[in-house]
C-alpha cells in the first residue's frame, strides 16, 4: 500500500463524492399502481420446499424480490414493473391494483 | 476459443452490488442487466459512466447506488477516461477491473472517436454499451443506432429515415480481443460473457440490446419478452468473436436449425415506435433479416 | 547532481516532468508543443523514464486519460497549445470541479480561425475562467522550475495547474538552465495523492449529477449542492496563493533559486510608470525600461506577472497604487471590450483613491513581431502625454504593430 501525503489541511476540498446506500430516490416503492402478490401454492419453491426457479428473482430490475423458498417483495422498493409477474411461468404471481390495499393496508 | 461457464439461476450468486430505491424507470432492463452483470464483475472494479441513463441510476450526489467506485465523466470520453483508470492500475500493479458502462448516444455518435482510439491501442478494459437505440436518458431523441423508421422527438410523425449503425460490426473492424453482443433479456448469458471476458487482455466490446418501455411504446412488464422476441425474429442476434472466429450463444445459435423464424411484425406490433412504419417498409425489413439468416444457415449449419 | 543544459523550453518542460515522476503521460501532438511530447516518449522508450505513455487520439481524450489516472491515485502530465486546449475545454472545467491535482503545460498559440501557429497568450487567457490554476514563465529555468513546483502546488490544494510558456519564443529557442539533481527533487516533491481516489476498498461515486441544493448523504450528514463545491473551489483557489509562496520559498532554500512567485519586478522601486506583462515580452521591456530610463530620464519599472489565476488581487493593486500610470501590455484580449489583464488590474486598482492612470497596450497577436523599438516609443509617449496636462483615463486598447 503506498503512503500517501494528505493535501494541506487548510483546505476542505469539497468534491462530489458519493457514497452507496439505498434509496436514492426515496420510496420509490410509491411509485406503483400495482403490486405483485405470490401465491405460495402455485410457487415452485414454495410449493416443493426446495430451492428452484427464482425466475422472479432474476428478472427483478430493482433487486426487491429475495432468492428464497418462499420468495418475498420487498414493497418499500417495488416499482410495480409487473416483470416478475409476467415472467413467472407457472402464473404464481398477480399485479394486484394498489387501491385494494389502501383501507387499513395490511402489508403483504 | 476462451472456456465458458454455464451459470443458471440456482447457482447464481445472490450477492446484491446495487441499492434498491433507486432512480431506474419502472421495468427498466438496464436495471436487470447492470445488476446481475455485476455479480460477474464483484468488487475489485472501476466503472466509467458518461452522461446516460445509467449516470441516473448511480443517484445523486452525495447518495450513490452502486456499491463499487464509479467515475462519472464527459460524454465523448468515456473510453479515454477508462484508458487513464487503466494506465493508473498498470503503475499501481493491480488487477482491478475497469469496466466502462456507456449508452448507444455515448458509443456510437457521440462516443465514437475516443472508443475506436482505446480500441486501436487495445487497451485492457472491457466496454459494454447497452444499446436501448435513442437517447432515451434525454426524453427519447434519435440516435445513430436507432432503427429504421424508429420514431423518437426527433424523428417524429415519419419516423427515422435512415437504418441504425451496425456498432458491433464497427467495432469488429478494429480487431478487438473479444467481442460479443448481448440482450437484457438474457442476462445469464451476458454474467458469463463478462466472466469470460475478465479473463482475456485487451480490449473487450460487450454490445447489449436493453429494450426500453417508455422510449420503444410498450409496457413496462413485457420488457424481456421484447427482448426475446427481437432474437426470436432474428433480428438482433447474440454471438461472440475471438480470434476472428465468430460463435452464435444459445438462444440464436438454436434458431439456425428452423427454416423460418418468426415474423419481424410481431415484435414491429408491440412497440408504438415502429407505428408509423409503412407495410412496403416491414417487408423490405422482413426481405433484409431473410437474406442475413440465409447466409448464416450456409456459413454456420453443416 | 544538478546539470547545467542548453536546451530548447519543450526540452526543459519534458525533462522537468521527467524529474517530477509523472507516471500517465497523455498527450496529442501540436505546433508548438509537438517537441515536448516526442522528448517525453523517447524518454519513456529509452527507459529514462518509468511512465505509461498513451497515444491519445486527440486532445479532449488527452485530458480525459489525466482524469482518469488522476481520479485513480496516479501523478498524470500532457501538455497542448491554441486549439487543442480549446478541444480539451469541457475537461478542463471537469477536472478544476472535481478537484483534480494535475500539471499541463500549455505553450502558448494564436487561435484559429484564421489559422497561426504562431505565439500569443489568447488560448491560455480563453479559459481563465476555468477555475485552473494559471502560471506564465518567461525563460527556461522559470519552465523547469515553475513545472515542479506547481506539481506541488497542485497536489496540496487539489486544484489544477497550466504552466503556461511562449511557443516558438520558448519552445524552439535554445538558452541555458540547471536542471535540479532527481533525488533532491524526489525530497521536493513527495509521492502523489488524490483525496478521493477510486478504491474498491472504499467504494465512492465521483461527479455525478449534484442537485442545486443541499442534501442528506446516507449517514444523515448535509453535503452541499453544485453552488457549495463551486464557491469552495473558487475560495481555496484565492487561498493557492499562499501555499504558492510557500512553496517558493521551501524551493529556493532547497535549490536556491526563486523569490518572485508572483510578482518579479524590474526597477520598480522609485519607478513612477510601470509596464505590466506576462511572459516573455515582461523581459523584452527591460531593454526598453533601461533605455527609457538613460535616454528619456523617465523612472520606468516593468513588472512581470507569474501568477494571472488566482490574480494577486491585493498584492499587485498594493504594489502599482502609488505609480502615475501603469501601461498593461498583453497578447489577448476579450473581444468586444478590453484587454483581459487590463480589466482585472483596473478592477484590481478600483477601491483605491489614488490610483494611477491604466493604459491598455494588444500587441504580437498570431505571433506578430513586437519590435523593442516599437515598444519603447510607444511607452515613451504614453509616458510623456502623462506629463503633459490632465490626463483621463481611457479605456479603448491601443493596438502595437498594426500592418493594415
């Protein structure tokens, strides 16, 4: 590792530099107008218990579904693309409109 | 020909090296792509953005969403900027990675001159431009790899007169080390191009159609089915060049087989770019892919 | 050991880059900087010097290779004149707002159109508002010396140096100079750094797209907006002018040569009129300062300005106040109003009740010659008209050495 002087320290430097974190664009999950839902009984790995597919987990472009037995959405990042939904090739994920989860929105 | 893995979506790492919430579109397959090549890439990477929308998806200042050092730069420069990151971990003795991540605008007009300059030195960097065919990052403006009757802002009402620049085969010409192409909608086969490519010096040009649902008129959830369609069609077809030898990947290779591939309309109807596209224009289109596939099935099937 | 040389100014810039260890040279060739960058890779090539040498396709690109290995953590070089600084613009408003520490020569050219290849200042004095640090040597040993010291320069405030010298005038001419020995120069200047530079270690987002205003960063810490880093800029360049003298001096104790950083004056002291300039025409005044002197009994001064950015606001207004007149005679101009240099030393001057007269000289564009004669009867009217009268002040920019 070289050893590298420090620049003079009456200077600030301020510089655009950022540093990674989540959230960038807020909650972006308020962007959709429809979420995804999973229905566990028509899953392959939810169903058989064992890890396989995860085709939801691929095509994710926002990286909010988790590569599990049961998958999960994480919705405070859920765009509301519909890709997963589109792209599940055994019909186990619904777009559902997000109007049915406002009254009393319990989270799924 | 450099050995290639075959990664399928069990044994894929689910290591994430990008944030969620971050300033993507919605279905956005620059976003599926970036994020599951950079399990191929890990962490001892450098990446050059120029002005594009993935300078969008790093986020803004102070908060970033990638997890690995980028240098946002110019927008004609990219691949010089990448060719000093370059020269910098040569003097330095490491082995990190510098990968330049630019848009079609930036490659192919824009960025042209100082990509063919880093490819006349060869310089050892791989450069993945993700074609989403205009500058979609701006609001959708013509650009050189727009397709023929393609309409954006600029090329409103008749749509693009002239057909898209041929980028791969722009940058065949220079000889590079490793060149292939790419689609979004089959991002394993581009994670295993780049672990390929990691492994080979010089300069490697990875090209990756990235459908865009805004900019091309269909909806955001049949992203990657566009995507295979464009292959399906034989329109965009997937393939690597080492050595000179040009191989076909899977998904194209497989349709050298069938004596007609499916129509260029199909894939035409789903976009409300291609709307204005006379009937004379989709045949002519249809009579060019024909001609292209017709040359393959000779070359290529014994 | 130190040598003593005579070589051309392109020599002594490459030979003092050499001694500075740059390790990325990029650099695209042009009259008249084309010689520097030959020496600079037959150095490389003899194995004289350990650097990576990028053929660069053009200037724009050759800035953007500096970036890069700037932005990496690795000491970066090129060098340009006239239109190729002007191709490499956009970078170099880049590199100043990313805070990039970096040296480029600059040997100074007319800009086309039309077409010279000939000497003047316009391409350095075009991109002053850039936000680089702006340097004017007027010899060889300024080249050599000026080149190294701003490689500190650059590396302690983290804010981009041109060492700006005259083609042809320079470049081409041969003069003699010591070259300051490779070890003492290594003690001088120490291994190169860059505050943020790219490490996967420690991941960060260079110069992305900043908001106008202020925002949290993921600890819940407000960073500023694009105006906050700018404004920090132009404050911590006004503050590069001490660290500029304290260089100087750390210099001339090590080396023994130095002492005008900023302001080097010929015969100023009792001086009641005193020509200002940059690079070498400041040294062609002393024959014309010595003439008026013995010939005209006129108390002339001339005083070459080493640093035009930052500009020694204060120092320079301190040092001209009390003189009768003061002729500004440049090799640019901003079009459309005045001399460049002549309006920031009148504005310089403008707090002070007594002031003196400003009188603003363009001459030798597109490498016209400057005759020391023209020189010295043109100073000596001005000088004389001052006697005659109340003078006003006049503003319009007198041209020397018109043809038409």
């Amino acid at each position: 590792m070289r050893e590298v002087p420090m620049p003079d320290s009456r200077f600030k430097i301020l510089t655009s530099a950022s540093t990674s974190g989540p959230g960038d664009a807020g909650r972006t999950g308020s962007w959709r107008v429809e979420r995804p839902v999973i229905d566990l009984k028509r899953c392959t790995p939810a169903k058989t218990g064992k890890s396989s597919c995860h085709l939801c987990w691929l095509y994710c472009p926002d990286n909010v579904v988790s590569k599990t037995v049961e998958p999960t959405i994480d919705l405070e990042y859920c765009k509301g693309c519909g890709i997963c939904a589109e792209e599940c090739p055994v019909n186990a994920i619904e777009m559902v409109s997000e109007e049915a989860f406002i009254e009393g929105g319990a989270d799924e | 020909m450099t050995k290639t893995t075959k990664t399928n979506v069990l044994n894929l790492t689910s290591e994430e090296f990008i944030h969620p919430g971050n300033r993507a579109c919605s279905g956005c397959s620059l976003s599926i792509l970036y994020r599951i090549g950079l399990k191929a890439l890990g962490r001892d990477c450098i990446f050059v953005v120029p002005p594009s929308c993935l300078t969008v998806m790093q986020g803004l200042y102070p908060i970033s969403a990638t997890q690995m050092p980028v240098l946002n730069g110019t927008f004609a420069s990219t691949a010089a900027i990448a060719t000093g990151v370059r020269a910098a971990m040569k003097r330095l003795d490491k082995k990190t990675q510098v990968v330049a991540w630019a848009g079609d605008g930036g490659t192919s007009d824009i960025g042209i001159q100082a990509l063919s300059g880093a490819l006349e030195r060869n310089e050892d960097i791989i450069y993945i431009c993700y074609d989403n065919e205009a500058y979609m990052n701006t609001g959708v403006q013509r650009s050189g790899t727009t397709p023929q009757g393609g309409l954006t802002t600029t090329t409103p009402y008749t749509g693009k007169k002239e057909t898209g620049k041929n980028v791969p085969d722009i940058v065949a010409a220079h000889n590079p080390a490793y060149i292939a192409t790419c689609s979004a909608s089959y991002p394993l086969d581009f994670h295993d191009k780049l672990l390929k490519a990691k492994e080979i010096r010089g300069l490697k040009y990875i090209h990756i159609q990235t459908p865009c649902p805004p900019g091309w008129g269909c909806e955001e959830h049949m992203t990657v089915k566009i995507g295979k369609m464009a292959i399906e069609c034989g329109l965009f077809d997937l393939y690597e060049i080492e050595d000179g030898k040009k191989s076909f990947s899977e998904p194209t290779q497989k349709l050298l087989k069938k004596s007609k591939l499916r129509p260029v309309s199909d894939y035409l109807k789903l976009q409300t770019r291609f709307k204005a596209l006379s009937e004379d224009q989709v045949v002519a289109m249809q009579k060019r892919i024909d001609l292209k596939w017709e040359k393959y099935r000779q070359e290529f099937n014994t | 050991m130190s040598k003593k040389l005579i070589e051309s100014g392109n020599s002594a810039a490459a030979l003092a880059v050499q001694l500075a260890s740059a390790e990325v040279i990029a650099a695209y060739p042009i009259t008249p900087q084309t010689p520097l960058t030959e020496k600079l890779s037959e150095l490389i090539a003899a194995g004289e010097m350990d650097a990576e040498y990028v053929a660069v396709e053009s200037e724009h690109s050759a800035l953007a290779v500096c970036i890069g290995a700037a932005s990496s953590g690795v000491r970066p070089f090129t060098a340009t004149s006239s239109n190729g600084l002007l191709y490499m613009s956009e970078q170099l408003h880049w590199a100043a707002g990313g805070r990039l520490p970096m040296v480029m020569c600059v040997v100074n050219r007319g800009i086309g159109a039309p077409w010279s290849v000939w000497n003047d200042h316009q391409d350095a004095i075009s991109q002053r508002d850039a936000g680089w640090i702006q340097i004017f040597a007027k010899d060889h040993q300024e080249i050599v010396d000026m080149t190294l010291k701003a490689f500190r320069l650059a590396e302690l405030v983290h804010i981009p140096v041109m060492v700006n010298y005259d083609g042809y005038y320079l470049s081409h001419t041969y003069m003699p100079f010591e070259l300051p020995d490779a070890a003492e120069v290594r003690d001088f200047l120490p291994d190169y750094n860059y505050k943020h530079a790219l490490r996967p270690e420690t991941p960060e987002s260079l110069n992305t797209v900043t908001l106008p205003d202020a925002r949290m960063d993921i600890n819940g810490v407000k960073q500023g907006g694009y105006m906050d880093i700018r404004h920090n800029l132009h404050e911590e360049m006004r503050l590069a002018m001490d660290v500029w003298e304290e260089i100087d001096a750390d210099f001339q104790k090590r080396f023994g040569r130095g002492g005008a950083p900023i302001l080097d004056p010929y015969r100023c002291d009792d001086a009641e009129y005193v020509v200002v300039a940059m690079g070498t025409i400041a040294n062609q005044f002393r024959d014309v300062v010595d003439r008026l002197r013995e010939q005209d009994n006129l108390k002339v001064g001339v005083l070459a300005l080493q640093m035009y950015r930052p500009f020694p606001t204060s120092k320079i207004a301190e040092t001209l106040q009390s003189a009768k007149a003061v002729m500004v005679c440049e090799k640019g101009l901003s079009y459309g109003n005045q001399g460049a240099l002549f309006a920031d030393l009148k504005s310089a001057l403008y707090p002070y009740q007594a002031r003196p007269l400003l009188h603003n000289f363009i001459t030798g564009l597109g490498g016209r010659e400057i005759r020391t004669d023209d020189l010295y009867l043109t100073m000596k009217t001005a000088c004389q008209q001052e006697d005659q009268g109340t003078p006003e002040q006049n503003d319009t920019p007198q041209w020397i050495g018109l043809q038409l």
